[in-house]
C-alpha cells in the first residue's frame, strides 16, 4: 500500500511517540511535547526540539512560527497514519492477507465484547459498501 508522492513517509517509533503525544494535546510546544514524552521516558529538550525539526522537514508535523515558542502539530489526522502503518504491517508482516492480519491483532491480547462488535458492525458495513 504505498502512499501517494507527497504523503509523508512512515514514522519512526520516536516520531510516532511524538506523533500521539501531538493528537492527544493539539497543537504544543516543544517544552510541552518534551514533558510528555520524559513521563514515559528519559528525554531531553534538545532531543525533541531536533527530532520535531526532523519531523517538520519530512512532512510529519507543522510548525506555527508566529508565536515566540514555535507550536507544532500533527501534519496527518490520527487515523490517516494509521491506516499507512497497517497497510504497511498488512504487506510486509502477512503478505498481504487480511485474514492473518486481523487473527494475528485478535490473538495478540484479550479484546473486549465491546470491541469486538463494534468490528462486527465495521465488517458489516464494509461488506454492504458503506466504508
């Protein structure tokens, strides 16, 4: 499932944990991104401050400059990059198969009666054409 020419590329683990960080909060600062990330993890300003710079240049977040802290955003909705990185699981981990890709979620933990019908009602759908 490659992307079009101007999506940008996969995200790293680190971007992805900036990423969330980013669609969890809305647009922040580096200080702010900095602090969510150091909660879960030992992180450096500097360290987030280059990888959003990173980030920026690839086409994976925004940066407003008008304010004196720069604010960055998400450059993709939550849902968009996670549609690309299942795509890419989808053919590089189950060759492409669906079915293995979903058992293979299944299996991995315990999902709730609740999840699971509401992907029943997703397949649903899916099967009538309405997704």
């Amino acid at each position: 499932m490659p992307g079009k020419p101007n999506d940008p590329p996969r995200p790293t683990d680190a971007e992805l944990e900036i990423l969330t960080v980013l669609w969890d909060r809305g647009p922040s600062t580096v200080r702010e991104v900095q602090e969510a990330v150091a909660r879960r993890k030992p992180t450096q300003y500097t360290t987030a401050l280059k990888l959003l710079q990173i980030m920026a240049e690839k086409g994976l977040v925004r940066r407003n400059e008008k304010q004196r802290a720069h604010v960055y955003e998400a450059g993709r909705p939550r849902e968009w990059t996670q549609r690309q990185l299942a795509g890419d699981l989808l053919l590089r981990a189950f060759g492409g198969s669906a079915k293995s890709l979903v058992l293979g979620a299944l299996s991995a933990h315990r999902t709730s009666p609740e999840e699971l019908a509401e992907i029943r009602k997703l397949l649903d759908k899916y099967e009538k054409g309405e997704e």
